[in-house]
C-alpha cells in the first residue's frame, strides 16, 4: 500500500468513526460538526476526491432527513 493508499483509508476510518459517533449524538447542538469537519479536512488535504465529499455528505443529510422524520412521527403519536 502506497502513501496515498494509506491516507485515504486513514481517512475514511476516520470518518467513518465520525460518522457513527454523530448517530450517537443526534438530536444534541453541534452532533455533526466533527464529522462535517472531519470530510473537509480529509478533501481538503485529497485524501478523498470530490465524489466522495459529495457522498459522505449526503450521508450526513440522510442521517439527519432520517432522524428529523422520527422525531415528526413520534410527535404525531
């Protein structure tokens, strides 16, 4: 595994950890902050491309979308 290689699953375990850490804090101020952070850094020092941003971002939209429409259901109950 090349340099490159490596920072980019470094980057991803990262993320990732991010990522699952934020689901454990939603519905707390600032729950996506680390893992929004985290995408950045990560594309802005091309450990992941531009695809990937758009992705794990997304991912955090979804999350969010996902945890936004429980709590409007669990309210209508």
């Amino acid at each position: 595994m090349n340099v490159e290689e490596r920072d980019h699953q470094t980057a991803i375990g990262w993320i990732e950890g991010e990522i699952e850490q934020m689901i454990r804090s939603l519905g707390k101020p600032n729950a996506s902050a680390a893992a929004t952070s985290a995408i950045t850094l990560a594309f802005l020092l091309r450990a992941i491309d531009n695809d990937e941003h758009r992705l794990y971002r997304a991912r955090i939209d979804e999350i969010y979308a996902a945890y936004n429409e429980s709590i409007k259901q669990g309210a209508a109950a």
